[in-house]
C-alpha cells in the first residue's frame, strides 16, 4: 500500500510525520529514515483497530 505521508522537523530537530488518510495517525524519529519507519508500524496498527472495531478503512488495503 502507499500513502501519502507529510514529515516535518520540530524545533528540537525530532522529524514528526503523519499520514492524512488516517486521522490522528502520528509518530515521529530522531531521523527521517526513523520517523518512517515508526509511521509504516503506526498506519500498520491503526488498520488492524479499524479492522477489529469493523470500521470503514479509508481505502484499499491490499499490502496489509
């Protein structure tokens, strides 16, 4: 699956990034590399709620 993700730098040079598709999706990193990777384990877990609660996914989730 790819999503749009948006990733910005802190004051405190932490890169925070979100994924639009899923509101309130957030994580962040020390790196860009970091902050990537913890925001694809995040998109990861916020599907597997909207799947236990059976709540509409926002779009297709082939790769999950």
């Amino acid at each position: 699956m790819k999503a749009r993700i948006i990733l910005t730098q802190d004051e405190n040079g932490i890169y925070v990034v979100e994924c639009p598709n899923f509101p309130g999706c957030i994580s962040e990193g020390k790196t860009k590399e970091e902050a990537i990777s913890n925001i694809k384990d995040a998109i990861q877990g916020y599907i597997i709620s909207l799947k236990k609660h059976d709540e509409h996914i926002p779009f297709a989730i082939e790769d999950y």
